[in-house]
C-alpha cells in the first residue's frame, strides 16, 4: 500500500552532516519534513533544515525525544547505539532494522555474514588471543604475510586500518602498537589478507519492504590514504567485465534478501588480479560512491532511498553512459575555523556544497558531480572536472596559505 504521503509525514534523521543534508533535500521533494537531531543548527544538515531536535545520536533521551515525535527515522552513519535505540521503545520506528544494522556496524561481523552466504572475499583472521605480538606473529606470518589489521567498528575513511606489506620488524612493530591502541581504545580487531587488487569498485543498491530490489552501474572507485577520492562509472563502459556487473548485482541481492534490509546500502569490491570479484564491505546507507546518482542517474540514491522506506514505488536507476564523481577534500596542509568557498560548476558540471565551517586535511567539503550522454566526449568531461578542482585547490592554497 502506498502511504499518504500529502500530510507532510515528519521524518527523523539520526545525524546532521553531509548526508543527512542530502537526505533532507531529497525529502522535501516527496512531501517529507525532514527533523535532524542535532546539536547544532549550522551543521550541514541543520543549514537546510527548519525541522530541528536538539542532541546527539548516541544518547538516550535525545533519542526518545525525537523517535516519540516522528513518524519514522532513518541513520546517516552506522556508528549509532543500537540499544540506546532499543532503550527509547521505539526500535521498529528506525531503518534500517536494527537487527541487520547491528550485523553491518560490525565489520568482523560482515565478514563471518560473507563466509555464511558463500561470498568471495578475503580470508579473515579473527583475534583469538589477549596477546598481541603472538597473535600478529602468527597471522603475518613473523611479519612476511600482507594482511591488514581493522578495526571491528568504528573505523571510516582510512582510519581504523593498517594494511602491512610484509616488511617483517618493522611490521611488527607496527601492529603492535596498533593493537595496544586499539585495546586502549576497547575497540575489538580482526585482520584478513592484504588483496592485491586490479581495481576497487562499488555497487549502490535498494530494497523496499515487499522485496522490490534495485542496482545501480558498477563503478570504479579511486582512493587516496583510505578516503575516496574520485567514483566513475558505468565500469563497464571503462574496461570492467559485464560479468562482475552480474556478480556484484547477486551479492548486493543475497545481502538485502539475507538481512531483510530496507532502504539503499553500498557495497565495496575488489577486481582481483586475475579477475574474480570479491566482497570488500559493506554499508547500510547512502553512500559517498552513489552521490554520482544526484546528476547522471534519473533517480538519485537518496531519493529512492526514502521511496524504498516509505514503500513508493522505486525510481529508475539507469544512468548517463559516462560520469564522474570529484570529492572535493581539505588540502593537505590547511587547517582552518574558516569556511572554504564552493569551486564554479562548469558546463559538464555540477557541484554539491555542504557548508561545513572549518577545514582540515582531507575533511570532506563537497563533490562535483559530471556526466556526458556520449562517451566520446567522456575526455572533455574528465578534463573539465580536473580542471575546476585544481583551480578550487590553486585559490584555496593562495586564500589559506597566504602564497
């Protein structure tokens, strides 16, 4: 049954920054208010949002206090307390499910989910002692064996990870200290094996409730230091197999399906030297390698998220031939209480601002998102898009850093 939405159903969002900004914007389009819990007005998501409660997502009457006003609520991060949720009494408000949330927040536990539904993916060590050099001894084999060592929550955008070479002391040494820190921190580790991959790659996906499923293109997705950088896409129209295309479809479906999940989710891969596909991780929620999907899809990620929760119809997924995604990030060697300025959209191009106050290195400011409907032209969109971000970085190095 389609919900009425004509009265202006009020919506939670658990978080305030650049997502749940998206989020927000998205709503309105549907006829939803969007209400953002948050303890500050200025936030991404509080700048466009009339709608506010004031508090933090991991406490509990802040919680209750917008859950018992709502008519549901969705997360912008998986970092939410699941039983400060539970606590309210209002758990079945909350999507995704708190049951597949508490399985996805939990990296390791994503890996044993990937094991059980017979997934590829990277052999996983689970940390099976208090002692740490014993037990990176073991896995790393005396420190010769790449693995990486993450952390079971709570690590993002490269931090959380230590990826190992096999340069025995030194790795040790290494990951050691990781892990007393993460001790330190109470924070629960696993490692897998280093993957040595052709290429990264991702899949947006979404599921409503009666089960209707989704998949956005394949795309190519570039990091640097851990934070995405740049997403491309359809991969198939770039060198990837239509092949992966499929496997990637399957093991986005077998996920939702298993886990009951509602809404978008993003799922991470590698492209394996010899060209197998493997399940990296996942996320459930929008996700910064969909934000392509504002311009070049004819449905964006977080406008067929809110249909999948609120059981409308999906949108269409199909997409431009070619497109590109630029995170626009803080310069490496800049640190500021100022705002940084938007760089121009250009003729190719659009850009997505979050008006976030302050800069740091590698802080996610925005994005330029860019299309073309002729992948002829896929050099002239590229161009553009480097070119409006090295010109961004230019005034940005002049502004900050006095040059």
């Amino acid at each position: 049954m389609t919900p009425d939405i004509t009265r202006q159903q009020r919506w939670g969002i658990l978080g305030d920054g650049q997502l749940s900004r998206m989020l927000a914007l998205a709503a309105y389009d549907l006829g939803i208010r969007p209400v953002i819990l948050t303890g500050d007005s200025s936030s991404p998501a509080g700048q466009v949002s009339p709608l506010i409660v004031r508090g933090h997502f991991d406490n509990r009457d802040d919680l209750h206090g917008i859950l018992s006003q709502v008519d549901g609520a969705i997360i912008e991060s998986e970092f939410v307390d699941c039983d400060a949720i539970e606590a309210t009494g209002f758990a079945e408000k909350v999507y995704p499910a708190l049951p597949a949330l508490r399985t996805l927040q939990d990296k390791k536990e994503q890996k044993l989910l990937l094991m059980k539904l017979d997934l590829p993916t990277s052999k996983l060590f689970e940390k099976n002692t208090t002692d740490d050099l014993a037990w990176l001894k073991q896995i790393s084999k005396d420190g010769t064996r790449p693995i990486v060592i993450k952390y079971a929550k709570l690590g993002y955008d490269g931090k959380g990870v230590l990826v190992l070479n096999g340069d025995g002391h030194s790795d040790l040494e290494k990951g050691e200290e990781f892990l007393i820190g993460a001790r330190k921190r109470k924070i629960s580790v696993y490692a897998e094996d280093k993957v040595l991959y052709k290429s990264e790659l991702a899949m947006i996906a979404v599921r409503t409730k009666d089960g209707e499923f989704k998949t956005w293109p394949l795309v190519i997705s570039e990091q640097r230091q851990g934070v995405c950088d740049r997403i491309m896409g359809p991969a198939v129209n770039l060198g990837i197999a239509p092949s992966l295309e499929s496997k990637a479809q399957e093991a986005c479906q077998k996920i939702a399906e298993h886990l009951g999940i509602v809404g978008v989710f993003a799922v991470e891969f590698f492209e394996t030297k010899d060209a197998q596909l493997l399940v990296n991780e996942i996320a459930p929620r929008v996700h910064n390698s969909g934000h392509y999907t504002q311009d070049a899809g004819c449905t964006s990620q977080f406008e067929n998220h809110w249909r999948a929760i609120l059981d409308i119809p999906l949108g269409n997924t199909e997409t431009a031939p070619f497109f590109v995604m630029q995170n626009i990030l803080g310069l490496p060697d800049v640190t500021s209480k100022e705002c940084a300025t938007s760089p121009a959209a250009g003729q190719y191009s659009h850009v997505h601002w979050y008006g976030k106050r302050g800069v740091s290195p590698g802080r996610k400011l925005g994005h330029i998102n860019a299309r073309c409907h002729h992948l002829q032209e896929k050099g002239d969109v590229l161009s553009a898009v480097q070119s409006a971000y090295g010109k961004w970085q230019d005034e940005q190095r002049r502004e900050f850093l006095k040059l």
